[in-house]
C-alpha cells in the first residue's frame, strides 16, 4: 500500500494560515500597523479604499529593509523580532510569529517599496497569491510602504463572506484606533477613499483619547497611576455619570499592546460597584506594564489575549488602584454627606496632646429663688383686663323653640318594607369581571369568557412601541414635541456617521435635528412618546444595535430602528403599572396587527383556560 502522507506545497500552507491570520482587511490593517511601529517610524500613513477590499496601503519612515529582508520578509516564520525560543518571554515588539506578510502575500496582490537610510536607492517588490511578479532598483524616501489590494481575490468563498463596507470600515478604524492610542509619541494620519478622517499628532495619552474621541471626552476622564512590584497602572476611566450602555470605549494596554480581557474587565466593573445604572458599562483607556516574563502572549495569532502569573494580584491592585482614583477625585461618594470642612482638626493639632476639659460650678446659683423673684416682679406690673365674657346660659338660648317647631312641622316615617340586596352591585361584578392584575412587576393576569390571559409586559409594549415607530417612518406623519430648550449630544466620530446616516429615518419618527457636526448633534423636537431623559438611552442604544451595520434595504432600515426604539423605550420588568395603564397596554397589544409575537419573535402573552386549571385541581 502507497503512502498517503505528504508536505503540503508553501503557497498552501500560507492560504491555510491567513485564515486565522487575516480574518478581514482590518487584520491586514492592524498587522502593517503593527510591523511600522517595530520599525521605529515616527509618522504613519494609512491609506483604504472600500473598506479595505480593494486598498488597504501603510506608509512609515522606519528603518526599512536590504534587499535580502524584502525578499525574505514574505517567508512563512520569517522574522527579525527574535531569535530563540527564550525571547518569547522577553518581547518588547508587537510582531514575532512572522506569519503575517506570508499570509497576506498568498491571498491578495502586494506592492512594497523599502529603502533603508544610508542606501542611496531602494527595492519595489511586487507579489500576487505568494508568486514574485517583479524585484526592482527603485527611488524612494526612508521608510517602508506597503499596498495591499484585491484582498481574497483567490478566495471568492471569503470574499463573498465579508460584511458591508460600514461594518469593515467600523473594524478598520477600531483597529486604527488601538495602535494610535498605544502610541502617543508616532504622528498617525487615516485617508479613507480619499478624505481624512483621522490627524493625530504626537501627543500625551490624554491629549490623543481626547483627539480620537471628541473634545468633550476631556472631562469626562478621571486619572489612574498605581506603581506595584508586579504591575505599573497608569491611565483614565470615567465618570460614571457618563457611563455608556455599549461597551465602545474599553481599552486594555499591557506593554503597549492592546489586549481583550474578560477578568480584568470585571475587576473594572467590581470597583464601580454601586455607582453605576443597571446595565450601563464605564469607559476605561488603562496602560500595564509588566516584566515580559511574567506573561505569555503566544496564545493566539492576534496577539489580543494573554496569561498572567498572577492574575488574582493583578485583579485586586487594579480593583483598588481605581476605586482610590474615583474617591480621590471626588467622584465616588462619602459617607458623610453634610460634612462641614470648618469643623475639621487642623493639620497643626495633629501631634498634640488632647487636655480634660475645666468645669465651673457656681455654689451660689439657685434657680428656684431666682423664680420667685421674677414671679413677684411680674405681678407688681401685670395687670389682667376686664373680658366681655358672656353667660354660660347664652349657650341655651333658643333651642326649646328649634326643638318645638320641628315637632310640629316633621313627621316620622317609619320603614314598614323590607329591604333585600345582594352583596354585590351588577356594576361591581362587571368591573370586577373586567379588572386586571400585575404579578411580580412583570406579567398582567386579565380574566377572559374562556379563562385567563397572562401578558409579559414588557415584551407587549415592544410589540406596541414597534408598530408605532414602524408606522410613522413608513407613512411620515411622526407627531413630534419640541423642546423648551435645544438638547446637546456629544458622540464619537464614529457614532456621529451612524447617526448622520439614521438622520432620514429618526426625522420620521418624530426627531428634529437644528445642528450637527464631528462631535454634537442639537435636537429641538423629540417623538411624543419619548420623554427628553431617555433621548440619550435610546440614541446610544441605537448607535450600539446598529453598530454591525445599516441595512441597504429601506424597509430593513426602518425595522431595525423602529426595534432598537421599541426594546430602549418599553417598560421594564419591575416596573409597577396603575390598573389604568395595565388595562391601557392590554388593548393596545391586541389592537396590534401581529400581538401574539414581540418584535424579536417571542411570544407576549398565554392562553389559560378553565379547562386547564380544573385539570390542574381534578384529584
């Protein structure tokens, strides 16, 4: 029998490794990003067309490369970051797999262009699907470029699979976002399809969160620094009065690497404990530094997770090293809330010994003779006045004649009939008949002819709200309120494109936008039945549904925002509903074109019958 075993050719095993290696152009993105900063560069291009799919091209001026390490730079395990098994655990760059460039030559075209600083000349080396096209002596500035485009072009199956241009943009600029905020000091710059979306010059951290997220980001930061043996904190959180419902802005930075931990987001979590709305998550921009023994990063080809020594310690330093920061500044509340700064010791009487307080008796105070005295003085000068005062028997006068004339003129009626009534009036059966109850603050129990109806209420209000929206968008005839004053909303970048997409569809459900730009946006009108404290809510939860994406499709548009406005704006379980509005959301379910499912496919009420519960009590 043959054997069946064999190598597979190079090319192969490149395709096999860039499915883990380059998932989407934002891999490829974060990846040559990633590869300028170990070469030292100080100024960094990013250049995208269509999201990625048909340019994504990185411009630095690093060290750059010889002829020999162009060349070799597209090998797979190709790499200058280390040399032995040991540098693994004391890497101080970002790459070190040198998996990358071979993944991304075998499956899309590859234009680089490199000249080191003392070369004269420099090398245009141009790859597609991991086959040198052509090597050339070229003129060039220091640094490296390079120009990845047609990304997947031999690999239909994973092109077809890439999300919308928005969704890949959203990813583009969230790996953009990562690096630049690792690396203040490196001047970074984004071109998408030709405008600029991005000028971030070298700057402190503070300066570059504040650059990248709105100017408005500044007050809400609240400064960490903690310095341990085994961990160096240092960043921002934020206030909880601005805490988010999505989880947006959540940065962990260990050795100036972006890292996804689920631990030390909790420990995060754990010290804003009771400061934070239900559901809401805090902004976090946090920089560890760690010895690079102490850590392990080879666990995944992103590089994003990572095994600690000590996790436990890292968790409790990191916990009270924030907690401290929030009341520090301030931010976290004090037991004692009327504290009166004036009654406070001086720092002066610290060391001073505390003295017995002296006590003056006086042996010839007696506080019953000094009463009398000034009872005696008072009756000399007191002198009472003559009152009017009238007759007791005033009291009296007239009451035999009101006695006498109601004698004559009334007469007594006795009941001679008895009287029958039952112990409950027909009005009062029927309103009984018709009552609703609220269970647990979360089901409505309504007796019907055939038993009992129990609604959720919370999803029989989405049900309600959805139609409403949905019927306004579709038919434009939204009621909207107008405010007494306008409402300023401060959104990142990002949230403000979304928004600027949405604007269309939130006019039609009853919005009125006087002003937006980068960083606001001004309302003057809102829906009739949204209050002005939920508008923020319901648009961050807009912004957070749709983050994925805006579907094409007009009517998929308005359904999704028409279910993101139902879920952010219906009551919640817990909520306790007067019979009124129990009796209110009953009917509007029902009056519904679709009551018996939510907008998100779940049933909103049961069916109980008599039937059902005799069984339940049959022996």
């Amino acid at each position: 029998m043959s054997s069946v075993i064999q190598l597979l050719p190079d090319h192969v095993a490149n395709q096999i490794a860039a499915g883990e290696v380059v998932q989407r152009p934002a891999s490829v993105v974060k990846e040559l990003l990633e590869n300028a900063v170990d070469a030292k560069a100080t100024d960094i291009k990013l250049i995208i067309k269509d999201a990625g799919k048909s340019l994504v091209q990185v411009i630095d001026n690093g060290v750059g490369m010889s002829v020999t390490d162009a060349r070799l730079c597209f090998e797979r395990h190709a790499t200058s970051k280390i040399r032995h098994a040991e540098d693994l655990f004391s890497l101080h760059t970002k790459g070190f797999r040198g998996e990358a460039l071979a993944s991304i030559a075998a499956i899309a075209h590859v234009e680089m262009k490199t000249k080191q600083g003392q070369e004269e000349v420099g090398h245009h080396i141009i790859i597609e699907g991991s086959k040198l096209v052509s090597q050339e002596l070229s003129v060039l500035p220091k640094g490296t470029s390079f120009a990845i485009k047609n990304l997947f072009f031999n690999i239909p199956a994973r092109r077809n699979f890439l999300k919308s241009d928005i969704v890949e943009h959203r990813h583009i600029v969230d790996e953009f976002q990562r690096v630049a905020l690792a690396h203040p000091n490196i001047y970074f710059t984004f071109y998408h399809n030709g405008s600029e979306l991005f000028n971030l010059p070298p700057s402190n951290s503070r300066q570059r969160i504040v650059n990248i997220f709105s100017g408005k980001t500044n007050e809400k930061l609240v400064p960490v620094q903690e310095t341990t043996e085994i961990v160096t904190i240092q960043g921002f959180v934020s206030k909880p009065e601005f805490a988010k419902k999505s989880r947006g802005e959540q940065f962990f930075f260990v050795n100036n690497r972006y890292i996804k931990s689920g631990y030390l987001h909790h420990a995060v979590t754990a010290a804003y404990d009771g400061l934070l709305k239900d559901g809401c998550q805090p902004s976090y921009f946090l920089y560890l530094e760690v010895p690079p023994h102490s850590i392990d990063i080879n666990i995944h080809p992103t590089k994003t997770e990572i095994k600690f020594d000590d996790e436990h310690a890292l968790y409790a330093i990191l916990r009270s090293s924030i907690k401290h920061s929030l009341g520090q500044f301030n931010v976290a509340p004090v037991l004692d809330f009327d504290r009166d700064a004036s009654l406070d010791t001086p720092y002066e009487y610290k060391n001073k010994d505390s003295a017995f307080p002296t006590i003056q008796v006086d042996g010839n105070y007696n506080p019953f003779a000094s009463e009398k005295k000034e009872f005696a003085t008072s009756n000399n000068n007191f002198r009472t006045p003559a009152r009017n005062t009238a007759s007791w028997e005033s009291l009296y006068v007239g009451l035999n004649t009101a006695v006498d004339d109601f004698s004559e003129n009334a007469e007594m009626h006795m009941e001679t009939e008895t009287v029958t009534s039952s112990l409950f009036d027909d009005e009062d059966i029927q309103k009984v008949v018709n009552k609703t109850y609220q269970i647990h603050k979360k089901y409505i129990v309504n007796p019907i002819k055939s038993g009992m109806v129990i609604v959720d209420q919370q999803r029989a209000h989405q049900r309600v709200l959805y139609e409403q929206f949905l019927s306004n968008m579709t038919i434009h005839q939204a009621s909207s309120q107008q405010l007494l004053f306008p409402l300023q909303l401060f959104f990142s970048s990002n949230e403000m494109q979304l928004i600027n997409d949405l604007k269309e569809a939130l006019v039609n459900t009853g919005f009125v936008f006087e002003e937006t730009n980068e960083e606001f946006v001004q309302i003057t009108g809102i829906p009739v039945n949204v209050t002005e404290s939920e508008v923020s809510i319901l648009l961050e939860q807009l912004v957070s549904d749709l983050q994925d994406g805006i579907p094409e499709n007009s009517f998929s548009q308005n359904d999704s925002i028409a279910k993101s406005m139902a879920k952010s704006l219906a009551v919640k379980t817990g909520s306790y509903l007067t019979e009124k509005e129990q009796e209110n959301l009953v009917n509007g379910l029902f009056a519904c074109k679709d009551p018996n499912v939510s907008p998100f496919q779940k049933p909103t009420f049961i069916t109980l019958r008599v039937e059902d519960l005799d069984k339940k009590f049959a022996i």
